[in-house]
C-alpha cells in the first residue's frame, strides 16, 4: 500500500490511511521502486518531493537503511530531477 495517495477531507484521510497500515504500509518506505540491478547497486529507490520538501525522520532513517542493504536512494525535488535519476540510474 506504500505509494497511496489519501484524498478528502482530514477524517477521510485518517480513516484510508488506518486502512492502509492495517494492509502494511510502512512509514518512510520511498515512493517508487526500480527493482534493476544496476552498477553496484542492487535496485533504486526514489522519493519524490516537493522542490521545496524535506524528508521526514521515517525517510531518512529508511534511506540508511536502504543505502546500508545495496541500494541507491535519491531524493527527488520535482519530476525534471526524478527523471535525471532514473535516466542516470539506468545507463550503461
């Protein structure tokens, strides 16, 4: 369930989003997921933000973690940077 998007109003939220951790979402976990061996990394993970977004603890705590597994973890500030990463992900 990580990657849902909560619509409505606060109460709607609070209600999708106990479903969701019920489903096992998980606080932290990037948005996006390239499951691809690539380089010396065993797949990317990328966050996307706001251009003017700060990662929460979750985030960043996930991020170590990850990193710590093989993984490269990009935080993304906009489409335009998120797309350079995957592009540069992804060449040869």
């Amino acid at each position: 369930p990580n990657g849902a998007y909560l619509a409505g109003d606060a109460k709607q939220r609070a209600i999708q989003m106990r479903k969701l951790k019920a489903a096992g979402l998980r606080n932290g976990v990037p948005d996006l997921i390239l499951a691809i061996p690539k380089h010396t990394f065993n797949g990317l993970f990328l966050e996307m933000k706001a251009m003017d977004g700060k990662p929460s603890k979750d985030q960043i705590e996930m991020v170590s973690l990850l990193r710590n597994q093989g993984f490269s973890v990009i935080i993304a500030r906009g489409f335009d940077e998120a797309r350079r990463a995957i592009e540069g992900y992804l060449r040869p």
